[in-house]
C-alpha cells in the first residue's frame, strides 16, 4: 500500500452559524495511530464529520488535503476514493438496505476493476463477519435495524475491513462496547494498523487507548487543539480529567 498524508491546515466549521472548528491543524500519516481527546463538547465528533464531507457542517476557513490534494469542499463519495473513512459514533439505521447491498454497491464504488466476482465477495464478508463476531444472518438485514449498540459499533468495523481504506477516522468506536468486543475491535485496529493504514481514534475516555498505545495524542477544547504529545498525556487524563490542561 502507498504511503497516504492527510493534512489539515487551520480548519475552522460552524453548524448553524455557530463556529465549533477554530483552526485545527493536524498531519496523520500511514502507519500512523493518532488520538484526539478532549471534554464533552469540544468539538471532536464535529472534526470527524466535517473530514468525511457531512452536509450539516460548514467549513469557513482553511483546508484538507489528502496527498496533497484540496479535498476540502470534496463530496463524500470522492473523500472515500481518496482513502478517508469515518467509524460513525452513533451509526444510523437505514431501513430497507440490506447490509448485502450495501456492502456490494460500497466496494464496487471504490475498486470497480478488477470486479471481485459475487461468490468470492460474499465469501470475503462472511470470513470477515466471523472475525468480527457477526452472525451471518446480519448479512440479508438493514443497516442497523434493530441492531444494539456493540452490533452497530462492529458493523461499522466491518465496513473498515471490507472497504480498505488508508486513514481511518474512529469516532468513539469503544462506546457501547463490552470487553469482549473492545478487545476483538483492538485486534482487528492492529491488523490494519500493521499493513501500513493511518488511524485518528477520536476518544473520550482511555479505554480503547490502553490496548492500541498511540504515537500522538493530540487534546481539544473549545475547537482548538491546545496539547500535542505521546501516551503519556492520555494516561494522565485518565487520572486527573482535562482541568489541568490550559488553553
């Protein structure tokens, strides 16, 4: 896999007229694990949806770039083609899509030649169900419908498999989680990890930190980022909260 950079450069967003990004820069490479923690409210959940093209949000300064490439007003669909995805925090259910669909019409999008016959496709989705504790018969059901929150959460996993991207956006991909499956979804987050993808694990807590050591960790507040460092910032988050980190 090629070497895959996303820049951002002094990002700034608003949802309804009011700001929530006011200059975000950050440099995630392949190979990469990067973690962005911040207070409730900081603005972190609004970073991963302005990065994958959500319409709710408006980008008023700055850019994104992917290898170099002005992605910034980019729809959705070509961010994906350029290597982006984003775990949902609270994946939505879309009756009347079945997973099967979707997945197909998904990887189809993004790898249209050589096209993967239909067989060896399934076969791939049923393999990777197995690795992410999904029952088969999820695979002729809606997205989500009727899902729990652990299933919604390994569904989106599953999509990250499936659809192979290059940097990984994981937006509180551990709520809802038991310890069970926090550990399954780690497993899978090292397997990708180890064949070279970038992450951006966008976390409150150091719950899913304390498994997947990040090499950054960066800290919001208030739509900025106001601490750069290693894992040793999460770890003391953990025991002392965000009151002592300064803007």
């Amino acid at each position: 896999m090629t070497n895959t950079v996303l820049e951002i450069e002094d990002l700034k967003a608003q949802v309804e007229g009011k700001e929530i990004l006011k200059g975000i820069n950050l440099t995630i490479k392949s190979g990469e694990i990067h973690a962005l923690m911040g207070p409730n409210g900081a603005g972190k959940s609004t970073l991963g949806e302005v990065l994958i093209g959500h319409p709710n949000y408006e980008v008023t300064g700055g850019k994104i770039l992917i290898n170099g490439k002005d992605i910034t007003y980019a729809a959705p669909e070509d961010r994906a083609k350029a290597g982006l995805f984003l775990a949902f925090q609270n994946p939505i259910t879309v009756s009347g899509v079945k997973i099967s669909t979707f997945l197909r019409m998904a990887y189809n999008n993004l790898y249209p030649e050589p096209k993967m016959p239909l067989k060896d496709f399934f076969n791939m989705v049923k393999t990777v169900m197995k690795d992410v504790d999904m029952d088969e018969s999820f695979i002729s059901r809606s997205i989500n419908d009727g899902f729990s929150g652990g299933e919604r959460k390994r569904f989106e996993v599953l999509q990250m498999i499936i659809l192979k991207p290059k940097i990984v956006i994981l937006d509180e991909i551990d709520s809802g989680l038991d310890v069970d499956a926090l550990k399954l979804v780690s497993a899978e987050i090292k397997k990708m990890y180890s064949e070279n993808v970038g992450f951006l694990i966008i976390t409150h807590y150091q719950r899913i930190l304390k498994d997947i050591i990040p090499e950054f960790v960066h800290v919001l507040k208030d739509g900025k980022i106001v601490m750069n460092g290693n894992s040793e910032i999460s770890a003391k988050i953990e025991d002392e909260g965000y009151d002592w980190i300064k803007e």
